[in-house]
C-alpha cells in the first residue's frame, strides 16, 4: 500500500512575541491521500489557515515555532519531513510540488504583471522550457480553467479583470507546475454564489483529471459538503472531529461542529433567532438541541406571520427613473463617447419599518445604488424622494442636515474606522460633527449605552479597532450607524466576509436593534439565504436593472425570474440528506 500524499504528526506550534508565548495548534493529525478532498474547517483563530501556511513554511521564525512534530510529503516514492528541509531545497518544492491559491486574489496576485506573465513565470521557474513554450502552456491552462479569450486576458493586469476571472487566474497560477497538493485557502468567501459555485466546480474537475491531493480550508460547512471526501473540525488549535462529508451532516458527535452546521441562516425560518457557538459549549444546550437538517430538494419553509401590507404602510424612500452613468470611453479631448450603466432606469419604493434586501452579482449595480441613495455618489438623472425631499436636487446645507437620519453600515469595518481613534472617540464622532449631546459626560455615557446595545461593555471605549476581532468591528460600526438614531440604515455587504459563527450574531443583533430603535434597512448582499432569513422584500438586480421584487418568502421559494433561480441553485445548502 502506497503512502499517503501528506501526512500531518502531532503538530504542535505556538508563537512567540514580548517574551511570550501563545499556542497555536495542539498534538493534530492530517492525513491526505492523492485523489483525495479533505477540508479543515473552522472559525478565524482557529488554526487551519496556520496550519496551511505551515505546510507551505511562509510564516517566518521567529515569531513561529515549530515546537514537535512533523509534516511529511511523499512524492515520486520519495517522503520528505518538510519541518527539517534547508530553505534552498524547499524552494524546489513550493509552487512545484505542493500550490496554494489564497482567499483574496487582488493581493496575492502582482498587480505591476500582466495575468499571463504571472502564470509564465511560476512555470520559468520551476520548468526547464522556452518563452515560447511557457506562453504556450499558459494560454492552455487559461482555457482548462474556462477563462473567457485568453489571448485578451494574457495582456491584462489584475485590476481589468472581474473577482472571479482574478481567482481562476490564480488557480491557473498554482495548477502551472502540475503540483500533487494543492491548498485552497477560503478561495470563495467574498465572491458571489454563483461564482462561488463555478470555481468549486473547476477545483473538483481538475481534481479529478490529475488526481492531486487538495486542502479546502474554510468556515462555511455548507460548502464543504460541494465538494470535499473528508472534514477535519478545527476548534482553537485541536481537531475536534474527523469524519466524512456524509457524517459530518447527518451525524456530527462535537457541539462546534454542530454550531457551525446549526448557525446557518438557510436552515431557520425568517427573523428567528440564529443559534450561536456559545450556545452549544454548554451541555444543556447540546443536549436539547435538534440540530436542523435541509435536503437539497426540500428548502427550508417559513411558518411565520406576514409582515404587515405595504398598503398599510408609509413610503419612506422612493426612487423614480434613477440613472448612475460612469463614462466608460473618452477622446483624447475628454469627450464621453460610452458609459458604464451601473444602474439604468429603476423605481422602486421602500416603505417604514421595513427592511429591503437588496441582491445581486458582483457588478451588478447595488451598491452603487446604495451609495447613491445617500447622496455618496451623485446621480445622473432621476429622482430620490425621502420624506417628501428630492435629494437629488437639495443643497449641501440642507443635504448635511438629513444626513443625520440616514447611515450606512459599510463591507469592511476595519477600513472604515480610523486607526487613530478609540472606538469610544469613533462613536462620538457623528455626535460631535451635528452638535448632538454637547456635553462631554453625557456623551460618553450615550456612547457606552450604544456599545453595551451592541453586546461590548464600557471596557472598550479606550481601545483601538485593531485591538477588536472582525465581528467586534462590525459591532462597533454598527453602534456609531445608530449613535444619530437614524430612520434609515444602507447595510452593504456588513456580514459577506464574516465567520457563518460571527454572522449569526451580527444578523442576530441587526434584527434586536431593529425592534429596539424601528429603522428602516436596505440590506444588500450577494447571499440570497441571508437576504431572505433577514428582509421582509427582497429586490434582485442585474446588470444595472430589477430583475424582479416581492416578499421575501415568495422570491426565495417561488421566483419568478430566470435570474433569480440561478443564484437560489447556487448557494450551498448543505449535504442531501435524499441523495
């Protein structure tokens, strides 16, 4: 019997800064066999993506020790112990025998090169051959990999090119060598489903042509069961469950595994409370719990009482004709000779207390549309009517003053907090700037009230964002939408990037505070499970245009459009228990 392709042995790593030492990954076993899927699986923190990095050795030491254990890779016959390889011979390995394709393509990828020179110089590297013949081979990957004209896309650079084009140019990066082990680092997290659901598709289908060994890290288990044999469950440096894909669903033994299984908003009926992590690390819990499982076949019903009629319902917002025209081509002059119609004619109307999901594909126009609904990009023509104002047309006084009762809970918190301000400090900011709360002592006592509202507590005022974890961020910039107590709140993208774990309490949290301060939301994602689990509406765009709007239940279960039913096809929903 031949040996396995990789095999992790009692792995033991920590890291060492300010004359400590902090812990990392305790005692795991990974084995992976050629032709074989295996995902580790986990939240951020967790370990997996140190644990892929180390196979790879791209964390530098110090900070990361290596304190037992042994990573050994058996290729040609040969078996290595990739922990006691010198640097030069190891460099012979990476990219050659063993690939990894990153989550996020834009900063893995060289953006001085064009995709082709990328792709050709990882083959120059590690292939004896010719210019000619690395072109070549390029252009045929290019093709394996279904990237639309490749002799186009070879001369581009990476910012021509769309999220998904970015990350199958990556794959043909890493599938360049023909490596037997390829690591796939949440290689689909912030891209949309339904290019999600093509990527996964490739992985698989060239998985199978060369029957290399592949490592899925992710922390979605709704798409692990797409495409992996075997899971490993990673909880805070220790595999906390093993088991195939079939298992893993039906049968999951650890409560983690069955928190992340149970946290998934395609599982519970719209607005009910989302379980959490915490829930299921304690035994009360893990013992009343029925853990929800969906077939493929048969989605998930919602039992809920409508929503109130829009009939009985004020218009808060409402949107005629708008047009948002970028100039896509000009003369040497500065004359416009085509535009970019990012969004084309639509109308639509939003009504109080409601939230309005808002879905779509990458490109497709709604967060430009988002933006726009709060005057953050001008218009081209059309009429936005909020509260019986046009803002289109209303001075910059005026506009600063509605501004106020309008906010918008950005994709990143982390960008859009400033690194030289405490939380505390961020907060107040919004009260500061439209003269609210002038009092110092008050203020930070409405500051700590809004941070206690979002589940952090007056300990946090004095911190820094880098000293928070993503979904504290998201929280804290939650909490500053609201410091104004705003009528209206733009979501745009605020849970994408999120662990399913971290997720479920942010969506959680949005729908507490909706009944506590009664704003109306439009919350755009490209997830229609999340969408449908948190809107009353849902409205689908393409290509700058409606494709469709109604009530959430009917456009998830019963859409109408061709468009429509593409992205409900394409979002993971778990292993068919029918199968």
């Amino acid at each position: 019997m031949s040996e396995p392709l990789l095999q992790i042995k009692n792995l033991n790593i920590s890291f060492e800064a300010n004359g400590s030492t902090n812990k990392a990954i305790t005692d795991i076993n990974i084995t992976v066999n050629n032709g074989e899927i295996v995902a580790i699986v986990g939240e951020s923190g967790s370990g997996k993506s140190v644990t892929s990095l180390s196979i790879l050795q791209l964390i530098p030491s110090p900070p990361i020790k290596y304190e037992s254990g042994e990573i050994l890779l058996t290729t040609n016959g040969e078996t290595v112990d990739i922990l006691q390889l010198s640097k030069d011979a190891f460099t012979k390995i990476r990219g050659n025998k063993v690939a990894m394709i990153f989550q996020e393509p834009m900063t893995s990828l060289n953006p001085v090169l064009t995709c082709g020179d990328q792709v050709m110089e990882a083959i120059l590297l590690h292939k004896n051959c010719s210019k000619e013949a690395a072109k070549t081979t390029t252009m045929a990957l290019f093709e394996q990999v279904q990237l639309p004209n490749p002799e186009t896309l070879f001369h581009r650079y990476p910012h021509q090119i769309s999220g998904g084009q970015k990350q199958r140019v990556m794959i043909a990066v890493a599938m360049s060598c023909e490596p037997d082990l390829l690591i796939c680092d949440e290689p689909t997290t912030a891209l949309d489903v339904t290019v999600q659901k093509n990527v996964l598709h490739l992985l698989k289908q060239l998985q199978q042509q060369t029957q290399m060994g592949i490592i899925f890290i992710t922390h979605d288990l709704g798409v692990v069961a797409e495409i992996a044999d075997k899971v490993v469950v990673l909880y805070k440096g220790n595999i906390v469950e093993e088991n195939t894909v079939a298992n893993i669903f039906i049968n999951a033994q650890h409560p983690y595994t069955k928190a992340l299984l149970a946290c998934r908003p395609i599982l519970h009926k719209k607005g009910e409370r989302l379980p959490l992590v915490s829930d299921f690390m304690s035994e009360k819990q893990v013992t009343s719990y029925q853990l929800p499982v969906t077939s493929n076949d048969q989605q998930t019903t919602s039992n809920q009482k409508p929503v109130t009629s829009n009939r009985q319902r004020a218009t808060l917002l409402s949107v005629k004709n708008l047009k948002i025209y970028f100039p896509a081509k000009k003369t040497f002059l500065g004359k416009v000779l085509d535009y970019n119609k990012a969004v084309d004619d639509v109308s639509f109307d939003v009504y109080e207390g409601e939230t309005l999901g808002l879905v779509g594909e990458s490109g497709c126009g709604k967060s430009t549309l988002g933006r726009t609904l709060l005057r953050l990009i001008d218009a081209t023509s059309g009429s936005i009517i909020y509260k019986g104002e046009n803002l289109i047309e209303i001075a910059n006084t005026q506009l600063k003053i509605l501004r106020k009762d309008m906010q918008i809970i950005f994709q990143d918190p982390y960008s859009s907090l400033n690194p030289r301000l405490t939380i505390g400090e961020a907060i107040a900011e919004p009260l500061l700037v439209h003269n609210i709360i002038t009092n110092a002592k008050a203020r930070k006592e409405h500051v700590i009230e809004l941070l206690e509202k979002v589940s952090l507590s007056a300990d946090h005022y004095n911190r820094y964002p880098h000293e928070f974890s993503g979904g504290q961020r998201q929280r804290i910039v939650i909490a500053r939408a609201l410091a104004l107590q705003p009528s209206f709140i733009v979501c745009d993208e605020s849970v994408s990037a999120l662990d399913v774990s971290v997720q479920a309490q942010v969506l959680n949290l949005l729908n507490d505070l909706k009944k506590d301060f009664g704003f109306t939301a439009i919350f755009i994602s490209h997830d229609l499970s999340v969408v449908r689990y948190i809107s009353d509406r849902i409205m689908v765009m393409n290509k700058g245009k409606i494709e469709e709007i109604g009530a959430a239940e009917q456009v998830y279960h019963h859409p109408s459009s061709s468009y429509t039913k593409k992205l409900i096809a394409s979002i993971p929903k778990g292993f068919d228990v029918s199968a």
